[in-house]
C-alpha cells in the first residue's frame, strides 16, 4: 500500500514537472510575450521573466523590442532635372506595439523594407540634384516621415533615416568637374582684377608722392639699381626715366648755371629737326660733367 502510494506520488510529481517545463516561458530583457489562446490574442503582453502558459492551449510569440538597422537596396530613378542616380539608404526601426506588430501585419520587417524602397523612389522623382548632393537632413527628415506614417499602424516607430550614398553617372561626374573648375577660374580671376585694382590705386598714389617730391623717384631708382646688382650681373640695362632728366635739370638751374631755353636756340626746328632723345643724352651728359 505504502509502495502503490510512493508511486503515485511520484508519478504525480514527474507529470507535475513535465507539465511546469512544457508551460514555462522565459523573456528576455529586450523581448515582449505574446499569448494566443485558442487562436485569440489573450490577455496583456508578457514581461521579461519567468512566465507560464497553458500547454497545448496557449502559444506565445516573442516579439524584439531593440532598434533593428536594416539596408535599404540601392533605387535608381530620375530626378526632377533629368538626372539619372542611383540612391541607398538605411533605416533605423523599433517596435512599440508587440501585439499590433503580430496582429496587424504578417512580417513587419518586410513591409518596412517594401515601404523604404517605395518612398526612397518617391523622393528621387520629387528631388532635384543639388538636393540629393548638398541637402540630406530635409530630405531624410521627409523619407523618415513617408515611411513613419503607414508603420504606425503595425506597431512599429521609425527612429531615423539616412541616405548613405548617391551614385551619378560617368558623363555627370566629368560635368560637374569642368563646372567646379570654371567657378574656381572665375573666382581667381575676380581675385586677380581685384589685386591689380589695389595695386593700381596705390601705384596711383606714389606716382602723386613721387610728384610732389622728385627725390623720391631718384631714391628709387637707386634702390631698383641695388636690387639688379645682387644678382651679380655681367650687364646692366637701365632705363632713364623723363622725370629724372628734369631733376637734374632743375638741380643744374638752382646751382646758378642756366641751361638754354629750347625756345632761344637758334636753329630753325622747321629747316632742321632734331632728334628729341639725342637731345635728353645730350643734357644729361652735360649735367652730369657740370
């Protein structure tokens, strides 16, 4: 008798242990339990932890709740300037709604990547280039819209969007160059007339300081002469400026030694012309030797 009821006791209690094995449930930190119950969503959904369900009766989907990165495959379109491009992003999802994300979409991870491509086309046609190349953050914060709206109903929030690249054509590419190399051009070339507009304004001014006092110009044609003779030259070429004739040709008339006037000289410049630059060496060389 004592044996028939060790037995049953332990027969009871190995059917108690199967039964407690085939009705324990254990979720994850990051997961969510969802219990269906003859087929019907039954009851809240399940905390991470230790949980039990009813063999047999009750089956019980886990449901991830961490932020899924899915790759959107690279689209290719034509954008609203005509330009062939091929465009890729990435999408960065979650789960709010475990019993919605079961319920009301066969597989949500499908849909949002249907619906990633879908919009990513949309917003090639609706973009222009520069868009695409230069203004991402509107148009990721639009994409990241057009596809949040639908997945709102399958339980499942869109955290971001990127678009990580923009393929253009060959021909697109050698376009742009020669566009950017001509920008760069104009934009030297501003620079130049720019840097000669200066410099001719202060050119402007020392050729009015150098008129007000001629020694200048002769201190700086000694400084030019300085300059050539470090480069140890074997000859030397120096132009005479007018303005130094004059100098000395005033210097000549203030040290009480008149030179004569053109116009009291006696030859008949109508009968016989003179050579004008013969004429300055000439005064010159006078100066000079006086």
């Amino acid at each position: 008798m004592v044996e028939e009821l060790i037995g049953a006791v332990a027969a009871a209690g190995t059917a108690g242990l199967v039964y407690l094995a085939s009705a324990a449930r254990v979720v994850k930190q990051y997961e969510r339990g969802v219990v269906f119950r003859l087929g019907r969503l039954h009851g809240e959904v399940r905390r991470p932890g230790f949980n039990l369900i009813v063999p047999a009766v009750d089956r019980m989907r886990k449901v991830n709740l961490q932020i899924v990165t899915m790759p959107v495959p690279a689209q290719e379109g034509i954008t609203r300037d005509n330009v062939t491009v091929r465009v890729d992003a990435v999408v960065y999802f979650k789960v709010v709604d475990p019993a919605a994300a079961v319920v009301n979409v066969e597989d949500y991870r499908f849909a949002v990547s249907q619906m990633a491509q879908t919009s990513l086309r949309s917003i090639i046609g609706k973009s222009e280039l520069d868009d695409l190349l230069s203004n991402r953050e509107k148009l990721n914060q639009g994409l990241e819209l057009m596809i949040d709206s639908p997945a709102v109903e399958w339980g499942v929030t869109i955290d971001r969007v990127e678009i990580k690249d923009v393929s253009l054509p060959d021909t697109m590419k050698r376009s742009m160059a020669r566009q950017a190399e001509a920008d760069r051009e104009r934009r030297a070339r501003l620079i130049n007339a720019d840097a000669e507009y200066q410099a001719s304004k202060k050119l402007s001014q020392a050729a009015q300081q150098m008129a007000d006092t001629p020694s200048a110009l002769q201190l700086r044609l000694l400084q030019t002469v300085m300059a050539v003779a470090a480069e140890k030259n074997s000859t030397l070429v120096l132009p005479i400026p007018v303005e130094l004739l004059r100098f000395l040709e005033r210097g000549h008339q203030e040290g009480g030694q008149q030179a004569p006037a053109p116009a009291e000289r006696s030859v008949d410049t109508a009968e016989h012309p003179v050579d004008t630059t013969q004429q300055a060496i000439d005064e010159l060389r006078h100066a000079v030797e006086q």
